[in-house]
C-alpha cells in the first residue's frame, strides 16, 4: 500500500507537523532574524520535514542551505538533526543503504553526547528501514524502546508499537499486530492523539485489505480519511485517497477506484511531489487504459512518462511502458505497443520485478496474437510461464515464512505460559 509506511515514519516518528503558510513564513522569519544555530537547526529541520512530503525542490534547497550549521565543530544537537534530515530525503529516493549510514552516524554522535531522545527517534527510524529484516527491526526497536522508557515517555511508547504493528502487517504476522492494537489504541484514546488515531485506523485498514475483507478496510480507510481531513494534512488525505482507490480496484469496483483516484491527483497536485504526483497519474493512466477509453488515459499518461523521465523514477518505469503498450494496442499502433512492453520488461528485469516481467510478457501473448505471430506468442508464453512460476514460489515462500513466524509466536507464548505456572507454583510451595 503506497507511502503508508512513510507517512507514518515522518509524520508520526520524526519532528514533522501539520504546516500552514502562516507556520512556514514564521520559521523563515526564525531563520532570517536569530544569531542562534541551534535554533536556525531547529527551524530549518522542521521545514525540511514538511517539504520532504510537499515539495522535494524546495526541500533540497533548505537542506543545503541548514548544512552550513552542521559542520564538524557544530553542536552536536545541530549535527544530530542535519544526519536525520539528510537519511530521511535519501530514505524517500529509495536509497536505503546510504539513508541508514547517515541515521547510524546521527546515532553515534547523539550517544557520545547523551541525547537519549534523538535516539529514540533515530533507532525508530533505522528499524523502518530494516523493513524486511525482521532481526535487525526488532533490534533497532528494542533500543527505541528502551530509551523512551528511560524516560518514561508513554507518546513514544506508543509511536513505537504502533511502528512494530505496521512491520508486523508488512511480513502478515497479522495476529500479534491484532494483538498489539488495543494498548495502542487505550493511550490514544484517553489522551486524545489524533495522529496516533490516524495510525490506527491505518494499521486496520491494511490488515482487512490483506486478508481481502475489502468492505471493511474501505470503513477503515473513511476513518483515516476523516481524521487527516480533519487534522488539515494534505500528504495523509492524498495517501489515504489512493490506498482507497486501490481498495476499490481489488473490489471491481472501477468507479469508485476512478473516482478516489481523481481527488488524490488534485492532492498530489496541492503537494507538489513529483515521486507522489507520477505514481497519482500512472494509477489512473492504468485504470482508464484498462477500464475506459484510450484518449480519457492519454494525458495522465503523458505527465507520468514526463515526470518519470524528468526525475528519473526508476520503479515507475515498468507498469508505466507495459500500459503504454496496452495503450497503443487499443488506438491498433501494434509497432509501437511492442517497443513499449519491451522497454517495460527490460526495466523490470534491471530492477528484478518479477511481477511485472510477468505481466509484460502477458501482454506480449496478447499483442503476438493481434499481429498473427504465433510463434512468437508461443515464445513469449514459455517466458511468461517461467517468471510466473517464480512469482508462485516466490508467494509460497511468503506464505511459509507466515507459518514460520506464527509457530514461533505460538512457541513463545508457550513458553511464557510455562514460565509463569512455574513461578506460581514456586511461590505456591
């Protein structure tokens, strides 16, 4: 489900807020009028923040412009905030490995000089980016944890499960984020934390849409929906918008996927983030090539390629050339819908997304077939079967290491329960 996990990372486990105008005119004016650097850091991480999800250009023009208060004789609180800042835009371009040295350098320094808080921050942060290491997460968390309850943070306490719940849903441990829900959702309650409300509305949402109970993660979604509506949030509306646009795909219902598609590009479009904007319009360009008419598509079509090519959005490219091709198809220029699925199983293969070389080669039986090459179609099709295959495996490992995590769930709480009749008993005699 896209950017949930992001949204959640920044707006939720960093030092990112609900901008205004009037907000961002008042941190410039901080950074214009103070001879303070800690508090021109202070003003600077926090509009980066907002413009990491708003408007990237102007998030890299802050960067550069904050990196003159973070230098090697800097305080380190300056230093720890600029790391961060710097592994959160990288984290966002998909470079994962270089936004984790600088969250570990953010890290060693806030150690040294005992910023436990950051820490907590930064551990949260490096665990997100651990996503699909289930060890080094659960390691990283364990250490956020730790601080937070150093210093008797309930917030963070919090923020901190309700990370751990959405890594959970990621590897479908679905039972153990079912039973982590409730503690999460008490502090929220009682303490009135509409962001952490938002994460929880999420957090169900993504469980029911895993385990293809649509109707009720639509609920769910109208429920995040509202709060980020009421919480003025722009990035969490278009996310969500979209989240439900794909809900309603997985229902048949075009509609309504159409519908929720088209109000989170108005969105996508107030934000100004082209990755956002690009993945918006190729969503839509899909569901109108397949469901509508190839002239309804061919203008969103037209400013993803634009977007993908100008900002060089790598993971685009495939099911934006494969639709490209369907598109083609459609208007009978057979030629160049071939140029297109080749371009999109290239693509694919260079990033080893193996469903998309699928599905390309999929739509290529399908053009082979309009032409009348039939041994090509038949070539294509032992292609097709042989990553499809892969892609099967691929689930049925997935689906083993569910198994895997549920039997060692259950062995722990065994164990626990084994543990706790022996400590009875042993006060007992």
């Amino acid at each position: 489900m896209r950017h949930i996990l992001f949204v959640i990372l920044f707006s939720s486990l960093s030092y990112c807020n609900v901008f205004s105008q009037s907000l961002t005119d008042s941190l410039l004016r901080v950074i214009n009028r103070t001879e303070s650097d800690t508090t021109k850091m202070s003003a600077y991480s926090q509009l980066i923040q907002h413009y990491l999800f708003s408007n990237l250009d102007s998030a890299d023009y802050y960067i550069e412009q904050a990196k003159v208060y973070a230098g090697a004789n800097a305080e380190p609180e300056n230093i720890v905030k600029y790391s961060v800042i710097r592994g959160n835009r990288i984290l966002m371009g998909g470079d994962i490995e270089t936004a984790r040295k600088f969250y570990l350098e953010a890290d060693s320094v806030a150690a040294i000089h005992g910023l436990i808080k950051r820490r907590i921050a930064i551990n949260s942060n490096l665990a997100v980016s651990f996503r699909d290491e289930q060890d080094t997460v659960q390691h990283y968390l364990d250490i956020a944890l730790k601080y937070a309850k150093e210093l008797n943070d309930s917030l963070w306490m919090t923020k901190i499960t309700l990370t751990r719940i959405h890594l959970l849903i990621r590897k479908s441990n679905f039972e153990k984020a079912l039973e982590l829900l409730p503690d999460a959702e008490k502090y929220a309650e009682n303490n009135g934390k509409t962001e952490l409300e938002y994460s929880i509305a999420i957090c169900y949402a993504q469980i029911y849409y895993r385990t293809e109970n649509f109707e009720k993660s639509v609920k769910s979604y109208n429920e995040a929906l509202e709060l980020a509506l009421n919480e003025n949030n722009l990035t969490k509306i278009e996310v969500t918008l979209s989240n439900l646009a794909n809900t309603f795909s997985r229902m048949n219902d075009v509609e309504n996927a159409i519908k929720y598609n088209m109000i989170a590009l108005e969105y996508s479009r107030k934000l100004q983030n082209p990755t956002s904007l690009a993945v918006t319009l190729a969503n839509l360009f899909e569901k109108l090539v397949t469901y509508k008419t190839a002239a309804e598509a061919e203008p969103y079509g037209r400013e993803a390629l634009e977007l993908v090519t100008k900002y060089d959005i790598q993971n685009l490219r495939p099911s934006l050339y494969i639709n490209f091709g369907k598109f083609e198809m459609a208007k009978k220029n057979l030629k160049r819908a071939g140029e297109n699925i080749r371009l999109g199983i290239e693509s694919a293969k260079q990033q080893e997304l193996i469903e998309w070389i699928a599905h390309g080669y999929k739509t290529h039986i399908i053009l082979d077939t309009l032409i009348g090459d039939y041994k090509a179609a038949y070539a294509h099709k032992d292609s097709f079967l042989a990553y499809d295959k892969i892609l099967k495996n691929n689930e049925l490992q997935q689906k083993l290491e569910e198994l895997e995590i549920k039997y060692k769930s259950a062995e722990k709480e065994q164990e626990n329960s084994l543990l706790k009749f022996q400590k009875i008993r042993a006060e007992l005699s």
